[in-house]
C-alpha cells in the first residue's frame, strides 16, 4: 500500500513538474502575438502561477483512491493465495517428518520420493509467489501510467483557459502563498471528469 502511494506521489510530482515547463514553454509562445495585457488583468494583481499539493491531490481524487484500493486487494488476494499454499506445504512437511521419524515408509526409496516431491512443491511455491509478486508489479506500473496520463492530460486542458506560465507542486518548495493553490479546484474538475467517464 505505501509502495503504490509512493510511486503514484512520485509520478504525479514528475507529471506535474513537466507540465509546469511545458505551461511556461506554451504561454511564452502566445504571449509573443498576444502580448502580456490580457494575462495580467485576469490574475489581478497576482502573479501567473499556481501549486498543487501533491499529498492532498492523491487524498482526494477518486481515481487514484481507486487504483489504490484495487492495487491493495489484488496484493492482499495474492498474499492470501500465498499463505495458503504455504501452510498445505508446512502441513505435508510436518507429515511427511513425522512418517520418517516413526520409519512409517515401505523403503528408503519411497521416503526419498516423498522428500523429493515436497522440495519440488517448495520450490514451484516460491516459483509462483515470485509470478505473483512480478505480475503486481507490472499491474501497478500499468495503473500509474493511467494515473499519470489522467492528471497530465487533465492539467493541459485546465490551462488552455487558466493560461498559469507555471503550475508547481507543493514536494519541491519551501514555501509557497496559499493564494496560489489550486488543488482543491483541480480536484473538484478531476472527479467530476471520472464520474462522467464511469457513466
């Protein structure tokens, strides 16, 4: 669960760290045929820039709640799987010591077989559980990209009207006016579009 927060934090603050250049790249551009009068008059008195909070965005956006708990119910399904799987194999190792200890096989040969056949069931145990784990792996890479593609292409279309020359995310400041957060808006336009997209 905190490894999936993490990395969706973490892309997040790339995807919007990029965008943040690619809204100052895209503004320069404009403001050279449009020129700077109409920019400055709707930020009053403001500077052209805005943050987003990075912690609360993912806090609140139901999508990335989403991923989060599907990402957590898959990895608690394969770890029961697991456990599962584990306790039959300690069931049968118990066993299969106690039958030796007891001499309670016919020969050597078949207790030998037994030990054989347990060692390969260990080890096609580990076999899958290292499946499991590549294939979770592989999910949440999937789903952070969705992530990422979600709140990228989101944050480009917000700023065609917003015209911002910067969006900057709260994980690399110091400080920054809390005039100029935009998260919760974000937010609100984030989960209004998901909620139209599940319909």
């Amino acid at each position: 669960m905190k490894t999936f927060t993490l990395a969706i934090r973490t892309l997040t603050v790339i995807a919007i760290s990029f965008l943040m250049v690619q809204c100052g790249n895209k503004q320069n551009d404009s403001n050279q045929t449009s020129g700077n009068s109409a920019t400055s008059a709707s930020f009053e008195g403001k500077l052209p820039i805005a943050y987003i909070n990075v912690d609360s965005l993912l806090s609140k956006y139901n999508y990335a709640k989403n991923l989060n708990e599907k990402m957590i119910n898959k990895q608690e399904n394969a770890r029961a799987s697991i456990n599962e799987k584990a306790r039959q194999l300690k069931k049968e190792q118990d066993d299969f010591q106690r039958k030796y200890q007891n001499n309670a096989f016919l020969s050597p040969e078949r207790a030998q077989q037994e030990y054989q056949r347990l060692e390969k069931k260990a080890a096609d145990l580990q076999e899958y559980a290292q499946r499991l784990d590549n294939e979770n792996m592989l999910e949440q890479q999937k789903m952070l990209m969705q992530m990422n593609d979600s709140i990228n292409t989101f944050i480009k279309e917000y700023n065609q009207d917003k015209k911002y020359e910067a969006i900057f995310n709260n994980a690399s400041t110091l400080y920054i006016n809390p005039a100029y957060d935009i998260t919760n808006e974000v937010v609100e336009l984030l989960n209004k579009r998901y909620a139209a997209a599940k319909k």
